[in-house]
C-alpha cells in the first residue's frame, strides 16, 4: 500500500480517499509539521468518528478532529486537509512547544482504548465484551490511577499497516517524530496506550525492521521470569506464571535494576507490559548470572 499527498489530500492508488470534512480546523500550518500524534477513539469506528467530528451542532468551543481515522480494518476518513491544523491535541507539550495542534498531524485509531471488567471479562465503552484483550499497566499508570494491570483493546495488524503506510508519505513530507497522546497530554490522556507498540512502530516507519537490529532481549533462566506490575520484587506478578526461558521481550526503560518491557509473542505481536529484572534479561544464549540460577529455584523471588 502507498499513498502520496496533493494539496493537503491524501491518495490512494492516485485517487483521494474518502473524506468527510470536519469544521473544527485550521487555519493553515504556518511551516510543516514534524510531529505525527497518535490517538484511540476510544470506541467509535471511523464512520462514527468521522461523523462526530464533521457535526456542526457541536459548540464550536468543544469542537474536535484529527487528520485521519484509520478504522481496525485498515480502512481510513481524511477529516482535515494536511495543509491545515486539525484540533485533536488539547493541552499538550512537547520539548518546548506548547499546543501541538499547530506542529503536529493527528491520526486516530479506531479501538476501545482501556477496558473495564465485566464478569470474568474485559469490556469497552457500551460493554462491549473484548476477547483477547492486552493486560498492561499505562506507564503513567492506569485512568484510574490504579498500577495493575487492566485491559486494553490490542490493534489490528492491519490497522497497523495502514498508519505505517500513512506515516511513510507524512515522513517523505518532513515528520521526523512520532508520539502519543500520552507523550504530550500525560496527566490527562492514555491513547494510544501500551497495546499500541510504539518502539516498534518508530522502527518499521523510520527503517529499522522488527528482526532484524532491533533491541529484543530474552529470557534467561531455565526456570523463566515473572513480569511484576512494578520495579520491586515484591510488585504483584502480571500474570501468575513466570515467562519461560527464551521468551522474548523488547525494554522500554530502566530504573535501577529494573526493566520496563514489552513481552513479545509471535510476530512480535506486544502480549503484556511490565517490569523485569535486569540481571536474567539478555541476548540468546548468554548464560544468567550465577545468583540468578539459586534464585530461579526458589519462584519466590525470582524476578
Ligand atoms: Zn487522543
């Protein structure tokens, strides 16, 4: 898939994609953007999304909308042209700017965002039931101010495909950074949130591939490794079982001896977030450290 830009809209195949046209926008960017923002919906598809941003009984003071929807299908709505700021930032900072609506494009993600139980479940906005759903505490810790870990509506590997796609031509039009919602509204926004794998995401926009260079780390002890919600080995385990040996995880930050990692499944598709120790994470092969052997016995403390 590729797309171009003419004029501030978005081609596909050489023919603008569908386009609802919001009213809550502009005026036009007084230099290009360098900043591509990342948001969930939070429910709506991008029909709806698109609906809402183009209703006109909306006050103007409350008015909203972003540059893009794309839904979980891959499909997307162009909401506001690329040549004009769309309203999708609120209060923001980033590095020294303030109001990234006028230095950034905002690119929504049809997805539940964080969910909340239902029976034995997880469910989204309308209770909506969420099969599968990703178990992470946000690193700026939960809505709710919680720090174990809640349900999150995993994104689509198509839906993937086609912001990387969007990002290419946004990157060719002089975008040199990618953030979330979350990076420049952190005490009041979650989106995209931990299902969204933002490292990985950097990597296949801007060169790198998923397999190959980039910084995955493994499992080290025989006995595996717990994921706690927490750096402290006393933090609640995010799931009962630790991760077996040669599972691989890709690091997000440390803090003291301490890792805060994504647990990759196969694809490289993010299953958990939380934090590991240092010491037993390392390349494939690499021997742990002898404590970590004594440690591995007793399950106890390990990790
Ligand atoms: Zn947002």
């Amino acid at each position: 898939m590729a797309f171009t830009m003419r004029d501030g809209r978005l081609q596909k195949d050489g023919k603008p994609v569908a386009m609802v046209a919001s009213p809550f926008c502009g005026p036009e960017f007084a230099s290009p953007p360098k900043i591509a923002v990342i948001h969930f919906t939070a429910g709506s598809t991008a029909a709806t999304s698109a609906a809402w941003f183009a209703d006109k009984s909306r006050p103007r003071a409350t008015g909203s909308s972003a540059h893009v929807v794309i839904d979980r299908d891959g499909s997307l709505v162009q909401c506001v042209g690329f040549d004009s700021i769309a309203w999708h930032a609120g209060r923001s900072a980033w590095q020294g700017l303030i109001g990234l609506n006028q230095h950034s494009f905002g690119i929504e993600l049809a997805n539940l965002g964080y969910l909340h139980r239902v029976g034995s479940g997880w469910a989204g906005t309308g209770d909506r039931a969420v099969a599968d759903p990703l178990l992470a505490v946000h690193r700026n810790g939960n809505p709710d101010g919680s720090h174990t870990p809640i349900g999150w509506e995993r994104y689509p590997a198509a839906q993937i495909d086609t912001a990387v796609a969007l990002l290419d031509v946004l990157v060719a039009g002089g975008v040199s950074q990618i953030l979330g919602h979350d990076d420049i509204a952190p005490t009041r926004k979650w989106d995209p949130g931990p299902a969204f794998d933002m490292t990985a995401f950097r990597n296949r926009v801007f060169g790198g591939r998923a397999d190959d260079g980039d910084n995955v780390l493994v499992v080290l002890p025989a006995a595996g490794l717990f994921l706690r919600s927490a750096a402290d080995g006393a933090a609640a385990p995010v799931r009962a079982e630790p991760w077996p040996s040669g599972t691989q995880v890709r690091p997000m930050r440390v803090q003291d001896h301490w890792i805060e990692v994504t647990v990759l499944g196969v694809n490289a598709q993010p299953l958990a977030t939380g934090w590991m120790r240092d010491a037993y994470l390392g390349q494939p092969g690499e021997v742990p450290p002898a404590a970590a052997g004594a440690v591995a016995a007793a399950p106890i403390g390990l990790g």
